[in-house]
C-alpha cells in the first residue's frame, strides 16, 4: 500500500466509491464481485457497496453469501428497507432450492 493509499483511503489508487462506480458499471458479475470488495476493504461501511455485492451474489446463486452481505449491510443501516427485502429474496430462493 502506497502513501496515497494510506493517506486518502485509497486502493491501487482508487477511492471505495470509484471501486463501487466500476463495480456498478461493469457487466461481468465476477469483475462487480471484485470491485465492490475492494470498495468495501476501503470502506466496510458502504452500505450501498455491500447491498450491490449481494445482489451480484444472488443473481450467481450464491444465496448464503450473498445474505451474508445483506446481513453487513444491516449491521452498519438497520433500517435499510431495499436490504430487508433483497436479503429475504435470497433467503426464499435459497429455502427453495435446499427443498428440492
């Protein structure tokens, strides 16, 4: 980690909210989930990185680490109602596929 990164809360020259843009604009799920957690080893307070990296989660079927994310999410914004709802949506679907 360079002086930059140390000072201004960056990594490889980036500040989390640029990761989380990268993350936002990319279209490859695998390079979202690899931005989003490098916004979020800047800031694991970024409620909005973790909800999108549980989003991506889910839409990988990846319904128990993605509610891991959503459940982050919540510890840092309890009352985060776009989480609940996504949170519970993993939870359905992966209810649903441990049924079958």
């Amino acid at each position: 980690m360079g002086l930059f990164d140390k000072l201004f809360g960056a990594k490889d020259g980036k500040t989390a909210k640029e990761w989380f843009e990268l993350g936002f604009s990319a279209k490859d799920p695998e390079k979202q989930l690899e931005y989003y957690t490098k916004a979020l080893e800047i800031n694991p307070k970024f409620v909005e990185a973790w909800l999108n990296k549980g989003d991506t989660l889910r839409d990988l079927r990846k319904y128990e680490e993605a509610m891991v994310c959503f459940d982050k999410a919540l510890e840092v914004n309890p009352s985060q109602e776009q989480t609940k709802r996504n949170r519970e949506i993993a939870r359905e679907k992966m209810k649903h596929i441990k049924a079958k």
